[in-house]
C-alpha cells in the first residue's frame, strides 16, 4: 500500500486501491498493540460528486492486545468503514459542512498510512477483555450480580451515614 496518494488523479481515474499495511508502517498503532497478527486489510476509494471529492475506506485487522480484568493477551478483531474529505489546509477543513470528517492532505497527497492507523486506533476497543470466564491466570473473585446488586443498595442509603461514622457520632449518620 503506497504510503501517500494524489486522490485526484485517484479519483479522476474512479480508481480503488486495496493492499495490506503492517504494523511496521504505524508507529502509533505498534505502541498502543501488543502485537498484529497478520498485516491490515485496506480498501480504498476517491469519487467526486458535486464538485466533492470524498475518500470512502475500510480497514480490517487482528491485533492483540492487554485483557484488562487478567493483563493477559487478547485476540480482538477491528473493522471501520469510513468517509473522509479531503483539504488543503485547516481553513479549508473548517470550512467543510457539519457532517464532513476532513483529512489534511500533505502537500496535496492523502496520507494513506496515516489516516488508516488513525482508522484502527479509534476502532480499538475502550477495555480490551477476554470473554465472560475465559480469562486464565486470575486469582480475584469475580462478584455475582446480586452481590454487586447488594453493595449498590448499600450504597444509595444515606450518604453521609460514613461521615456520621467517622466523627463518632452515637446515630446512623442521619
């Protein structure tokens, strides 16, 4: 996958490129994975309407990452489609409609790798997990539901009943 494209002369041609991109070509993505499995599958597309250039793209990839309930490796799948506009410069950006998503362009080529990482990273999980018991090497009990439902309860009754504790004082805290 070229690292840098001109989507017009893409879209002049109503061209599409497909390739792969490795993990070698996203310094950011290869800090925030622990690994890739194998490279990203990209398609891209530049098409004009309206006197509009738009970039329409998707990616998809298998990285690995941290389970957050056990911090061992997870396998999670990542797809995005997407819809950018091109511009020229921030001027240019910020004069695009509500809806549009710009990408700057670099000295008037699309920057390829930069945007499809950029894709991959917002389509990360939040809290990477293995499934519901499937995570290995955990030594914390996990919290039935109505456990967690208990200790809520517990919770929403007065407030200020653990300052009333703390002071000493003789009531509830009420």
């Amino acid at each position: 996958m070229p690292e840098r494209v001109d989507p017009l002369r893409l879209a002049n041609r109503d061209g599409a490129l497909q390739g792969v991109l490795g993990l070698e070509s996203m310094p950011r993505l290869r800090e925030a994975v622990q690994a890739m499995e194998q490279p990203a599958h990209v398609g891209l597309r530049c098409v004009r309407e309206y006197g509009r250039m738009r970039v329409e793209g998707e990616v998809r990839a298998q990285v690995e990452l941290l389970c957050q309930r056990c911090l061992q490796p997870v396998s999670c799948s990542v797809a995005s489609t997407f819809q950018v506009v091109p511009a020229a410069d921030m001027n240019e950006a910020c004069a695009l409609e509500a809806d549009a998503e710009p990408v700057l362009l670099d000295h008037g080529l699309l920057p390829v790798h930069a945007l499809v990482e950029e894709e991959i990273l917002l389509a990360l999980p939040a809290v990477p997990l293995h499934a519901d018991g499937a995570c290995t090497g955990r030594s914390g009990r996990e919290f039935t539901a109505g456990e967690v439902e208990a200790a809520q309860k517990e919770e929403r009754g007065n407030p200020f009943a653990v300052l009333g504790r703390l002071k000493g004082d003789p009531g509830d805290g009420d």
